[in-house]
C-alpha cells in the first residue's frame, strides 16, 4: 500500500474551475433554521437539477433561465434522489424510511412506499436498465424494489446489522453491489454462483463510517471516502486496498472522478508528468471536505495518489456531495451552509472565463 503526501505549492485553480453560481440559498429564503442541503442529481440532459436536503424540501432547477421550484417530501430528510431516464419522474429516498416518486410536469405525487424494516435510508442508486432501486439503511438493510411499482423483490441484512451509508453499482443490469457501512467496511454482495440467493465479502477500508463509493473509469476500481479524513483506491475485483491519502479537510463526504479524456484531467496530469501531452491520459480526483474545501488529485499510473497541489474554498460548512455534468462541463455541489453551487470546468488550460 502506497500513502503519498507530496505537496504542489502551485496553484492550479484557473485550469480547473473557472467560476461558481449560487443556485440555491437556503438563508435567504423564509424558512426556519436555514435547511442544510445534502444530495443533488443531474436530469439526463442536464438541463434541470434537483437539491434536497433537512425538512424535505427539494429544489428543482432549471439551469438555462434559473428558474426554481419547490417540492415539499411526505416526512424526514431527503438523504438521496435520482431523475428517471425519461427526465419527468424524479425519486426520493428519506431519513424516516420513505421513498417518493414525483411527477416533474405538475409535482404530483405518483407512488409512494414506507419501508416498515428500516430505520431510514440513507442511500440509493436507480438501475434503469433493470428497473430497480437499490436502498441502503441505517439498520443495515438493503432492499431492491420495483423502480416503477415500488413493490420489493428482495432484501438483505448486513452482518451484524452494520448501517449503510453508500451504494455503488459496478455494471447496471447485473446483480452486484457495493455497499459502504458505517462501521468503514466495503461489503460486495453477489448473486450465488447457482443462483438460489445471495453471497457477501468484505474489507476493512476506513476507521469510520464509508460516505462515497465512486468509480475510477474502466479499471474496475473505485475511491472511497470515509470520515477518518482518507480516499482510497479499492480493487473490487479482488476487493483489495491499492493506496490510501490523508486528505487534511477533516472528514472526506464525496469523491469524484474526472475523466482522464476530460481536458481538464488531461492537462493538469500533463503538468503533474512535465508534459503537455502525456501518453496516458490520469484521472483527476476531486474530494470533498468537511472543512467546505474541494482538493484535487492525479490518480498516477501505478494507482498511487498524487496531491495536485490546489484547493478551492468552496463552502462556509462541510461539501455534502458532487454531481458532475461532463458533457456541458458542470460540477454541481451542495453543503451543510445551505447553498447549491453550479461550478464551470474549463476545457482547456487556456481556457478563459
């Protein structure tokens, strides 16, 4: 296992994220307590993001005009939402255990489920090609449903009931999980070789509870981020631990990964190498702090992390999640400060504002 703290005194901001729009304002708006904000989704044209957080309230936003609406969730804390692939449909899972699907058109409600075994979800992914959602909880379970009758096909408890926090999905279609416990173990769970069930394996990752599973482009690995403060490359095939950083931003909540064909991770993992073209091109990592920074690394060609030496004060509190609209070089983030923030990548190093 390979921890690398090599430091990169330059800044590298301007080639990275040029600007940011505040979208959502939690202060500034008539509500009590100024609602912190924990999850965002993208729709799949990008032209509307979606923001939810304390009190159920989401954010519903359309990017171009600016224009916003508000959804008010049946009870708890929206903890994870997910955009249909046909864009008018958006669902909600809450800290109270309750999953929503909405009607983007009129804001109506659908369908609605209670799961009477958990103690609230805290996580999802949305498999559209299948037609199922995943949930995780704090009691443990994870429960697949029906993406469009929310009637439950199959459930499963962690050992010794250790809480869910994250999800991951290595192939949509194929009964393979990821979860991320609260306890810092990546637990895998698969379809038995002959059917008939399902199969766990596990590995100590963190020293605390795993927020984020996030894959690294065709390797067949992921970075988890965890509130011990590291992000770590983990082999999901052997499900083995390749390397480890301390990030310094007090407690990791997301990570995301950049495409090593971005022109943003192109260029400044050419720099990083000395080149402006680099035969390989290295994944840019983004992670997101609990002191409100965003701090960027190169994942290098031997799986070891590089600190590429910049760093955005993005939030006044903790960096709750990302979302990342490649294709119109987006980089959407949300934070316990109450606000969502739109940031635009540049496309090239040279790029101007």
């Amino acid at each position: 296992m390979h921890d690398s703290r090599k430091e990169y005194p330059r800044s590298l901001d301007a080639t990275a994220l040029l600007d940011s729009r505040v979208l959502v304002d939690t202060r500034s708006e008539r509500t009590t307590g100024h609602p912190r904000l924990f999850n965002v989704a993208i729709a799949p044209d990008g032209k509307t993001v979606a923001a939810g957080g304390e009190g159920g309230i989401i954010h519903v936003i359309d990017v171009t005009s600016g224009d916003s609406s508000l959804i008010s969730s049946p009870r708890g804390n929206i903890e994870s939402l997910h955009f249909s692939k046909s864009e008018n449909l958006l669902y909600t899972c809450s800290d109270h255990g309750v999953i929503a699907i909405r009607s983007l058109l009129d804001h109506s409600m659908v369908r609605s489920k209670e799961l009477p075994s958990s103690r609230g979800i805290y996580c999802s992914i949305l498999d559209a090609v299948a037609g199922i959602l995943y949930t995780g909880s704090l009691n443990g379970m994870i429960h697949a449903l029906n993406a469009s009758t929310l009637v439950s096909m199959w459930e499963w408890e962690t050992y010794q009931c250790r809480g869910v926090l994250s999800l991951y999905q290595p192939r949509s279609g194929e009964e393979c999980l990821l979860a991320g416990r609260v306890d810092g173990v990546v637990l895998k769970l698969m379809a038995k070789d002959h059917g008939n069930g399902l199969r766990d394996t596990g590995v100590k990752v963190h020293e605390g509870p795993v927020f984020s599973l996030t894959p690294v482009q065709s390797t067949g690995k992921i970075i988890t981020a965890g509130m011990d403060g590291c992000i770590c490359l983990l082999d999901t095939r052997e499900m083995l631990i390749e390397s480890r950083i301390d990030t310094r931003q007090g407690k990791v909540l997301d990570v995301i990964s950049v495409s090593r064909n971005h022109p943003v991770a192109g260029a400044i993992a050419g720099e990083m190498v000395g080149t402006s073209s680099p035969p390989h091109r290295l994944p840019l990592i983004l992670a997101a702090g609990g002191d409100g920074t965003i701090a960027g690394y190169i994942l290098d060609g031997h799986g070891n992390f590089i600190h590429a030496g910049f760093w955005w004060n993005a939030h006044e509190k903790t960096v709750e999640k990302f979302a990342l609209d490649d294709k119109h070089g987006r980089l959407y983030t949300v934070s316990s400060d109450g606000r969502m923030k739109m940031w635009r990548m540049a496309r090239s190093p040279s790029s101007e504002p």
